[in-house]
C-alpha cells in the first residue's frame, strides 16, 4: 500500500473538491487555485479524469478519487482527524505516546518520536521516514557500558497487537555493528531479531500481545568497542 501511494499524489484534499476558483485555508486567508480535469494514471493505465486543483505548483486530487484509482478504499475520521487508505488497522495507540513503566539503561540514549538532536529529525531507516517511534543509541563512543537498553510498558491485557517497522537508523548506517530487538511479553519471549545492519530495509513486524500485562522491548548491540549504533522501532502502534 505505501508503495502505490508514493509518487502518485503530490497532495491530498480530504472532503468534496471546492466548487469556485477561490478557496480558504483553516487560517481564513484568501487563496486563488486553478480547477483542471486531471488524468489519473496507474502504472500507465488510465483509471480516471477527476476535476482537481493545482496550488503553489502542488496538485490536489480528491483523497477518495486517489484511493479508488489504486483499487484501494478510502475513509475519513473526522472526530481524530485521520485519512485511511486500504485496511483500517483499527482503534489502536502509538507507543510513543503511551507512558512506559521504566527504562532499563542509560536514559537520556532512548528517544521517542524522533531525534533530539537536532531536534526534530525524524527516525530513518533505508531513507524511510517515521513521525512514530522509539529511537535508541547504543554504543556511543562517551558511554561505557550501553550495548543494552530496554522499554517496560504495563499494558495491563489491554492490546492484542504490536505492529511497527524495525531497522537501523540512516545515520549509523556505515557502523560496523549489528543491532538487536527483543520483545517479551510477561517475561517470555514473543519476537526476536538479531544482525540488523545499516542499509537494510526496514523490517515490518506484527506481535501478538494478547493478554500481555508487561511488555518489555529491549534494544542491543553487537559490539561494545565505542562504534555507536543507532536502533529504531518505527510506526510502532499498539492495537486493541
């Protein structure tokens, strides 16, 4: 699904396409847009014409227009504000945005959401980027003893999935280290993943963590001889 979406759209108008040559954004400022019948292609096939906009060179077609021409269906939460092309994944949590219990390790080597520094970078792996996530730096030549970290959450039984993407992240991709991620669920293992090395793919994962009361994510290195590596669990989501 996300490889049909990349490319496709250069920008996506949720709703009905406005009627008029004029339109207003959320901050009520006054824009002037062209209106034009746009040919929708799918690798080479013509699968539509659909009336859009063209914006600041941006062209914007309906969401749902977009979704249909890659045989995909399309809805709108209004309420959280959340466009959903293919399969809802259903009600679900990103992790980094729930609580953890506690962090076994050098605190201040975990991030969540993206990069501290500089702020805001998002997570990266194989020039994928994630606005989800846990971020980990092990083996940073200032530390002693950080080949390992790990995330406690009480789920108290309330999930039955864990799905994200795993990898290391872009900016230690040339490390000579390999990178670790283990989850267990009351202790007992549930997905293990060993050797992750800079330049591989993002791996996508899917665990089940039915009536898991403690979930425990750890991150581990290799090497311990100062050549940092960089670990991330991205788009990870909790789904209930």
């Amino acid at each position: 699904m996300k490889d049909k979406v990349k490319g496709l759209v250069i920008g996506v108008l949720i709703g009905s396409l406005l009627t008029g040559a004029t339109a207003f954004a959320g901050t009520n400022t006054k824009i002037s847009v062209v209106m034009e019948n746009v040919k929708m292609m799918f690798n080479g096939v013509h699968k539509s014409t659909t009336q859009s906009i063209v914006y600041n060179g941006n062209l914007y077609v309906p969401a749902k227009t977009a979704a249909q021409t890659m045989g995909e269906s399309f809805t709108y939460d209004g309420k959280s504000k959340t466009a959903s092309f293919g399969t809802k994944s259903g009600t679900f949590k990103y992790l980094d945005e729930v609580s953890y219990a506690r962090i076994d390790g050098i605190v201040d080597r975990v991030y969540f959401k993206n990069w501290e520094n500089p702020k805001g970078l998002k997570f990266t792996i194989a020039n994928q980027k994630y606005l989800h996530g846990i971020g980990t730096i092990l083996d940073n030549y200032t530390y002693t003893k950080d080949e390992l970290l790990s995330v406690d959450y009480n789920l108290n039984g309330g999930y039955k999935k864990l799905t994200g993407f795993i990898g290391i992240d872009d900016y230690t991709r040339n490390s000579i280290n390999a990178g670790s991620i283990v989850i267990k669920g009351d202790g007992e293992e549930l997905f293990r993943k060993d050797e992750m090395k800079g330049g591989d793919m993002p791996e996508s994962i899917n665990v089940d963590v039915t009536g898991v009361l403690k979930l425990q994510i750890i991150f581990e290195s290799a090497l311990d001889k100062g050549e940092q590596i960089d670990i991330v669990l991205g788009e990870a989501k909790l789904i209930k």
